[in-house]
C-alpha cells in the first residue's frame, strides 16, 4: 500500500501503480513542466533540507518539478514537506511503505518516472554525492542537446569517483562497470560509466514497461534495454555523503550479479531468436551455416585426432583429454571461421571475437562432459561419445556464432560517437608549434554580415574574398594545428570543455585524423589539422559552415538551404530536398530565361524579405549535367565530371551517411575521398551564361518535388517547417549534430539560436507566396516561367534590373534596392 503526503494529510491509495503524488511546493504557473527531477530517498531526513534547498535555485529556470519517491522508516517525509512548503515549484512526495517497495532503489526510481509530467526525467541521489549544481547542469545539457539519455560520468574527462567511501568501495564501482562493458560491448560501447545513478533521459523514448531492474542499477536496464536512445556523457567530481550512511551491501551486491546474469540471458536469447528478416537474409544464413558445417567437420577431426592423442599415448583420463581437445580445435575452428566465412562481418576486435569464440566453446564443453561420461558408462567408446557430442551442439554453436558473435545485424545501432562535457575540467593545449606561421592569408567578408580569416583558401567564400579586412577585426579565423592525441583512440569523441567555452572533435588516428579545435569566442578561433587542412571542402561544409549558420543568426540574418534568382525583375525562390533536382532548375532557368543568379545552396535572407547572394560554386551531379551548357569545358573534365558528379551525388552521400552509423573516422574518410576526387563544383557562369545579382526582394519561393505532376499553394505554417526541414537536410553530415548543441554565438545558446532562426524565417516569408511544384520529368524549369507568364501578364513584365558591380555592399543606391548598407 502506498500513501502520499501532502503536509500533515495522509492519503492512502491501493497499490504504487494507482498512486498520485501530492503536491507539496507552490507551482509558478499553469504550464506542465518541462523537466522532472526524481529523487529517491530512504532514511535521508538530515540530506534532504540541504538538497532542496540547494537544487531549487538551480532547476527552478528550467521549468522543473521535483518528485520524492521516498521508502523512508524515519521521519523524512514530514521533512521534505516542511521543506517544500516554500518551494517556488512543484514538489511532490510519493511514500511507499515497507510491503510496497519492490525493486529497492531503482523500483523507486521507475515509480517517479511512471509520475513524472516533464518532457526530460533527471535521477539523482539525495545524499549530495550527487552536486545539484553538476545534476543542474547535466539537465541543461540534456535539454539542449539532440540526444536521449545523458550520463553524469566518473570514468571519463575530468570526472572523479573520490565520494565512494574508501578503496574497497573505488575498486568494486570499477571492477563492476569493467564486468558490465565486457557483457555488452556494443550496447555500452560509448558509455564508460553505466551504472551512474546521476543520469537524465528524455521520457517519451524510455519504454518503463519493458524495465524491471533490481537494486540500484537503473540506468544500466535503461541502456540495455533502448539500444538505439542516443547518449552524451558529462563528467563530474563524486562528491563525499553529506549525513547517513551508504545503502551498498552485500546483498545488493549479490541482487547485483543476479540482475547482470538475468540480463545477459534475456539479451543472449533475444539475439538468438532474431530471425533474417528477408528471403535473401534467410538464403545468406543458410549458406553460412553450410559453411559453418564444413569448417565443424575439419574441427571435429582436429578435436578427434587430439582426443586420441591426450587419452591414448598421453594416457590422460578422457574427460581430461577432451576438455584439452576442445581448446585445439577451438582454435582450428575460430581461425577459419574467422577468416572465411565472417571475414566481413566482424565488428569487435580480434582478442574479444576470440575471448567469446573460446567461452562459447567451454561453456559448451561443460554441458558435453556429463553427457560424454554418460555414454561412455553406457559402453560407447570415447572417441565415437565425444563425437555425438560434438554434432548434438552443431546449430547451438552455429546460431550463438552467427547472431551473436558475428552478427551483422544494426537495429539499435549506438551512435558511434562518444559525447563528453566536461563541466569544471580544462583543456590540455599544446604551444603553437614554430613550424607553422599563424598570419591569415586568406579574408572574406560575407555579405558585411561576418568576416573571415584563414591560412587556407576556402574555394566556397571565393566570391567574397576581402583582403581589406584587417586580421584583428574577422569574426572567424581558421588555422593549421596538431589537433588531438598523438595515439589512437578506439573511436571518434567530441568533447565539450563548458568553463572555456571550447570544443574538440578527434577521431580515431589521434593527430592524422580529421580532427579539429573550435574556441567560441569573440572572435571565433578555429584550428583544423593538417588532414583537413588539405581537404577544404571539408572544412567549409562541415565546419564554418555550421559555425556560419548561427553568427547569421546572431546578427539578424539566417543562411536559408535555397536557390535564389530574379526572372523579369520577379525574386524567385527555390527549395528542395538534397539532390531533388534544384541546381538544375536553376542552370535551365538561366540558361533559358535569363535573369540574374543569387545563389543555388545556401541564401542570406532578413526578415524584410530582402535575399542576399551567396554565389558558392555549383555542385554538378550526374543529373544536372543535361542543363550545363559550358563551352569552356575541356575534354578531359567532361571525362573527369562523369565520375565526380557520380561519386558526389545523391548515392555517394547516401553511402557516406551509412558509414557514419558505424564506428569509422568517417569525417577522415571524406577528407581523403575529397582529396583523391575533388567534388565538382564550377561557378555558375563558367556552366551557363548569366549574370549574378548582390540583392532581391523575393516574392515567389517555390518548392520543387518529384512525383506526379502538380501545383498547390503552402500556407504560412507549413511553408515554415519545411524550409526549417529543407535546411536541417542541408546539416545532416557528420559531425553537425554533435557541434551544434554546444555552440553559443553572443551569449544565445543552441536552442535560442534556433528559436531565432524561426523567428528571422518567418517573418522573411510572411511577404512571399509559397507553392509546391511537382514534376515527374525534371520540369520545373519550364513550369515556374509559365506561372510567372500567366499570373502577372506580358504587359506587367518588368525590365531587367542591370546587374549592379558586385560586390558593393556599402553602396547607397543598391540599400535603397534592398541592399547592405
């Protein structure tokens, strides 16, 4: 039976399942909670004024509530609400009485979350081992970033388990969290710290349903149990008790071991019964499993012949003999199954596929030897008994081997990048190295927006090369450096250093990877090394880019993922989907049409409604190829252009985004492939003859689709979330989803960076008319020209406006024409 508090009135209700917990606190207002702080306590009546008090400041911005889910014999509930009577937000007390407190500690836990009303749940301890600052922290993190569960973490940064109590304590915490990764590897892999009791989770992705965990390792059912929610970690300092004792013993040690194996045993038999989903994946398995057979026929040989020698001529008794039998032929087995039939399926690393091979193997072995003394007091001879064995096992082996060990099977996949935010720790930085020079060679400004200074030419920002700009005046700089550890690392990190306001990606190759080094400043200093530094594409598009985005964004503009041209003095607007046809359309509608070119990919808008250039080189895939029209070309880079608009189109980034799902220097792969074969990018008028324009008031955005032909007119709303989608499609590359939650431009964090953004889009197109064009033969070239042509009439076309010296972005007449002044 449970009851919950409120003041000194006790209400009693059925069961935990049916409970409400009262409110002791006093809420600021109406609206439902944005994060749930869940604290379970038992017997912590001397902790909870100090917490409270403590964590209220902190989560009360956050738009917080507190939940206590208290098992408490002493009088801790008659503490927390004279506590929380003053509480500026919502306190509620769920007490569970000794019948009703199943699942100990983390039975708690999933009770508060079950009656939890915020989008994020944040656990945290109620004896201050947990800071409330680091747990406040943490949820901020959480809320900010695009991720699902967030992970308070002693193993990794500047993280510190001191607040365990004593050496014994330490090396349990750490032979323990040892155990767990070596049992799940792939579920745990970006995780050094998987039994925290300080974590946050986003609640609609965690099925409490399918968790039952017992004792006080909730996170770690949590993880094991959701393979595919996205984790960050943060590393904080363990503090000491504030008062109380520690609830570890013995027996939640041993509930501890029971839980584990209960879990290794749900998830082994999960594996095992995954059948192949398709017809093709069902015909692979059973070749595999012919192959699989042959190989077990050359290992039962080899167990045979061994078997015969350690109980013939070594005269050792036959149970002894096969269990040496057995690691001989294991050995023959794994390194042809190993290197035959899952030469490409392997995913761990050789010494854990072979630690697993071998205790597959003996724990087999110890099921086979009662059988095997069975047979031979039954009069079987030895050799024939061990070979019954052998074959009574075959698919047991088979199906552990192929859907455990070397399964190829992604569902649930763990976002292969390890997150890291270190709240109090500092970045080791080496001295800039005497080798390099640190003079910016290279200086744009876009737009009189934001300037640029690099020591590498970045080929997209060409149009807005400014040598004028003065090296301490760019709001950007990029340099060389060694970026990262000298060794290699098991796979990629980003790692967030919050006191400093710095963020650094590494991959796995230490210093030859592509790493880089990112200080928000003002100015903003980013260091590339020397891999990057060779492929600038890369640099631009996933690097300044990115950063370019959100200073837009700060100073009152947004880069919009569009095309932009004026037809007739008209300001037309194009967007779309990655690789739908959009540069095309717009190489045909000049090349045909006339009008002048803003930009193809990326547009500069304000919220007057004012599209400002950003003439990037074009990118030529193999469809846009039909609309060059380039006598300029030579031979060779037509031959050329066939490859490389193949390799960078829309099947090259589909690949190099499936890449980026498994654990690979993905961002180095890219650098390289982007050395090897530059992408083929032209200026637009080196394709098609045209003109380019610096500025246009756009009047007419259309959304070019593929499918049946069509026309149909967007509301405001719609049109909104799809550039917003349109945009975000533009950003989908590695490692944009990992830097972007931790950027802050001009004090505005990620999430009122984006609020902004929206904001900026719409009012920028609360003057333009928006409609979706659906062709199914790449028409939209000729269908937007008739549109225009119909509904403004041959009389009301306008001349065309003369191409203004570009750029001139101070220029008077061009600001009363919707330029930069």
């Amino acid at each position: 039976m449970t009851r919950a508090v409120l003041g000194p009135t006790i209400r009693q209700t059925p069961d935990s399942s049916t409970a409400v917990p009262e409110e002791l606190g006093r809420a600021a207002d109406d609206r439902p909670p944005r994060l749930s702080v869940v604290v379970p306590t038992r017997n912590e009546a001397e902790n909870v004024p100090v917490l409270i008090a403590r964590l209220v400041p902190l989560v009360t911005s956050l738009g917080a509530e507190i939940v206590v889910v208290d098992d408490s014999d002493d009088d801790t509930p008659a503490v927390v609400a004279r506590v929380a009577a003053d509480a500026p937000l919502p306190v509620r007390l769920l007490h569970r009485p000794a019948a009703a407190r199943t699942g100990g500690l983390s039975g708690a836990v999933l009770l508060g979350a079950g009656h939890a009303r915020g989008d994020w749940v944040l656990v945290m301890d109620a004896d201050l081992q947990h800071p409330p600052e680091t747990a406040a922290m943490l949820a901020a993190i959480a809320m900010r970033h695009d991720v699902d569960v967030v992970v308070g973490t002693r193993y990794a940064g500047d993280g510190s388990r001191a607040g365990l109590d004593g050496l014994v304590r330490e090396a349990t915490s750490s032979w323990a969290t040892r155990l767990v990764k070596s049992l799940f590897p792939r579920r745990l892999a970006t995780v050094s710290d998987p039994m925290s009791g300080l974590f946050a989770f986003r609640r609609d992705v965690v099925r409490l349903d399918r968790m039952n965990p017992v004792g006080f390792k909730v996170l770690l059912e949590l993880l094991v149990r959701h393979p595919a929610a996205r984790v960050a970690e943060v590393a904080y300092e363990m503090a000491a008790r504030h008062a109380g004792r520690s609830k570890a013993t013995l027996r939640e040690g041993l509930a501890f071991l029971r839980h584990l194996s209960r879990l290794r045993g749900q998830r082994l038999v999960g594996q095992i019964r995954t059948r192949p989903r398709t017809v093709r994946e069902r015909l692979h398995e059973v070749g595999r499993m012919v192959a699989f057979g042959l190989v077990g026929l050359t290992g039962m040989a080899v167990n045979t012949a061994a078997l015969w020698f350690f109980y013939e001529p070594a005269q050792l008794h036959h149970l002894l003999g096969a269990a040496l039998a057995t690691q001989v032929s294991t050995t023959w087995n794994f390194l042809l199954v190993d290197n035959l039939i899952y030469r490409r399926n392997r995913r761990a690393g050789l010494p854990a596929r072979a630690t697993r091979f071998f205790l597959l193997n003996n724990v087999l072995l110890l099921l086979r030897l009662p059988v095997l003394q069975a047979l031979v007091w039954a009069g079987v001879g030895v050799l024939a008994a061990n070979a019954v064995t052998l074959v009574g096992l075959f698919l047991v082996r088979f199906l552990v081997n192929d859907r455990v060990i070397y399964t190829a099977d992604d569902r649930g996949r763990r976002d292969p990048v390890r997150m890291l935010v270190s709240v109090g720790g500092t970045e080791a930085v080496a001295p800039p190295s005497r080798h390099r020079y640190q003079y910016l060679k290279y200086r744009y400004d876009v737009a009189g927006v934001v300037t640029i200074g690099s020591q590498i030419r970045l080929p997209e920002l060409e149009f807005f090369r400014a040598q004028w700009v003065a090296e301490k005046d760019v709001d950007i700089a990029v340099r060389v450096a060694d970026v990262g550890g000298r060794g290699p690392q098991r796979r990629a990190a980003m790692t967030q250093y919050a006191s400093q306001a710095v963020l650094r990606y590494e991959e796995q190759l230490g210093r030859l990877g592509a790493n880089f080094r990112i200080q928000l400043g003002p100015p903003i200093d980013i260091q590339v090394g020397p891999l990057l530094a060779r492929s600038p594409h890369v640099v631009y598009t996933n690097i300044i880019e990115a950063l370019l985005r959100f200073v837009m964004v700060s100073r009152g503009h947004m880069l919009l993922h569009s095309a932009c041209v004026t037809l007739d003095g008209v300001g037309v607007m194009l967007s779309a989907l990655t690789d739908t046809g959009k540069t095309a359309t717009v190489l045909r509608l000049l090349r045909d049409h006339g009008g002048l070119f803003l930009s193809d990919d990326m547009t500069i808008v304000r919220p007057d409604g004012t599209a400002l250039c950003f003439p990037k080189p074009l990118t030529i895939s193999a469809h846009t190829l039909r609309a060059v029209q380039a006598q300029d070309l030579t031979p060779r880079e037509w031959r050329r252009l066939q490859i490389q608009s193949r390799l960078h189109s829309k099947g090259g980034r589909s690949l190099a985004l499936a890449l980026a799902r498994f654990n690979l220097p993905i961002m180095g792969i890219n650098a390289v492939t982007q050395l090897l074969v530059p992408p083929p990018k032209y200026s637009v008028d080196r394709l098609v003859p045209c003109r380019m324009g610096t500025s246009t008031r756009v009047e007419e955005l259309f959304v070019i689709e593929r499918g049946a032909p069509g026309i149909s007119d967007l509301d405001p709303a719609e049109t909104l979330e799809r550039m917003i989608d349109n945009t975000d499609d533009a950003y989908g590359f590695p490692p944009f989803r990992y830097l972007a939650p931790s950027i802050t431009i001009a004090g505005q964090g990620y999430t009122q960076l984006r609020h902004r953004e929206r904001e900026i889009l719409a009012e920028f197109l609360s003057t333009v008319r928006a409609r979706v064009v659906s062709s199914d033969c790449f028409g939209w070239a000729d269908e937007i020209p008739r549109l225009l042509r119909e509904e403004r009439g041959e009389a009301s076309r306008r001349p065309a406006v003369p191409a203004p010296v570009w750029p001139r972005w101070d220029d008077a007449e061009m600001a009363g024409a919707g330029g930069i002044v």
